[in-house]
C-alpha cells in the first residue's frame, strides 16, 4: 500500500510513532499535539476502538475515503472534501529571497497558536511544533506567517500549517516559507505533500505554482463521542 494511502494510521505506526496513543484498530496523535486520529480501516470494530481510545465527549480528526456516515456513539461536528496534493519533483527557486525567516519552536508556541486560530489552517495545538522543522516571518515582533512539517510516513513529509495574518496577506509570505520547508524535506531525500480543503482555491493554486499535483480526494471529519 502507497504510504500516503492511510496517511494518519500509517504515520502513527511508522515514523511519528513515539508521539501515538494506540488501542486495537485505532491510533491518535497526543492531545496536546494535535487532533488527528486514524484507523486500520474505519469499520464497526475501528470506530470502537477509536471511541474507547477517545474517552467520553472527547473530539477528534480524521481523514475518510468517502464522506462520512453517522455511526453509532459519535456525533460530527464539521468537515469538508479534502485534497491529498504531492510534489514529486521540488523545484528550487534561484532568485532568492529578501524575507528573513526565523526558526520557530517551544518559546514560540503561544504565537503559532494565536495565528492558528486566527486564520484556520487546520487542528494545531500546542505541542504541534514537536513534528517537525516550523519557520515564521515576524513584523515588529509579532509572528505574521509560519509553515511548517506535520505528518511524517516512509519517504514523505507533510507540509503544513500554511497561513498569514490577514493584514499581511498578498506579499508572497507563504510561498517563501513553503519553498523553505520543501527544500529542508526535500534535501533529506523525502517527499513533500500536503492536504488543502477542496474550496480553497486560492490555496491550490499556490500549491500548483510551487509544483504540488492533486493525489486523490480524502474527507475531513472532526467527531465528538457521545454518550
């Protein structure tokens, strides 16, 4: 099976293991990592699993093959149709940049947090900056635009975390950052992706002008346990 095919399961059992709370046919990142959960496959006995592991009322993420149908114990609280997007060949742009980029990490997180929530990303937490490389752009010290590394499977890294204040949108911020996080994954030997909401057009085409390519077609889901 290609390793992006199960991408939350397969990064949980592989490469970002240390950082998975496991039971039977479930497996989720850490809570204060990040929401994300996956199964071996989302059957009766994976969404069991899933709900024991997420304990009552408790929230979680997940990526699905096909929309989502109700299932017994959950309740869905929002999602959407999800592009699996891949750049097979990275492209090194040589001209430069004049942004300075800082590294992002511990000291960092109430900012990345604050911007997150601002402009919605996707689940981040506090501990999401653990996964991986996180680069900003600050503008008098405030943290305007950060990208980073988020999901981790054999030979692919995700790139994520893409966003801008909205008062410094349009001059660029976040190409220059991704360029930065796919050259660091790219220089490993490694494989950049990404997920974008299929709505989001502006966004891909970004993505397609830095040489990202639509993989497949996933469906976000946060679910609540219920009672």
């Amino acid at each position: 099976m290609h390793p992006l095919e199960n991408v939350i399961w397969t990064a949980l059992t592989t490469r970002q293991a240390p950082f998975a709370e496991s039971l039977g046919n479930a497996t989720r990142f850490q809570r204060e990592v990040t929401l994300l959960s996956g199964f071996d496959e989302p059957s009766p006995e994976g969404y069991h699993s899933l709900a024991t592991l997420t304990g009552p009322n408790g929230t979680t993420a997940v990526f699905l093959k096909s929309s989502y149908e109700p299932q017994p114990g959950w309740t869905w609280i929002a999602g959407a149709p999800l592009l699996q997007m891949v750049c097979e060949k990275f492209a090194a742009n040589t001209n430069g940049s004049t942004h300075e980029i800082v590294a992002l990490g511990a000291q960092d997180s109430p900012e990345m947090l604050e911007l997150t929530t601002l402009t919605k990303p996707g689940p981040f937490g506090p501990r999401t900056h653990e996964l991986g490389t996180y680069l900003g752009m600050r503008h008098d010290g405030k943290l305007i635009a950060m990208a980073g590394e988020r999901m981790k499977v054999p030979g692919h890294t995700e790139v994520s975390a893409v966003c801008t204040h909205p008062d410094h949108t349009g001059k660029g911020y976040a190409a220059v950052l991704m360029r930065e996080v796919m050259r660091q994954i790219a220089e490993r030997g490694e494989t950049p992706f990404l997920h974008v909401r299929q709505d989001n057009t502006r966004a891909i085409a970004l993505y397609e002008r830095l040489g990202f390519s639509k993989r497949k077609l996933l469906h976000f889901a946060v679910l609540r346990r219920s009672e």
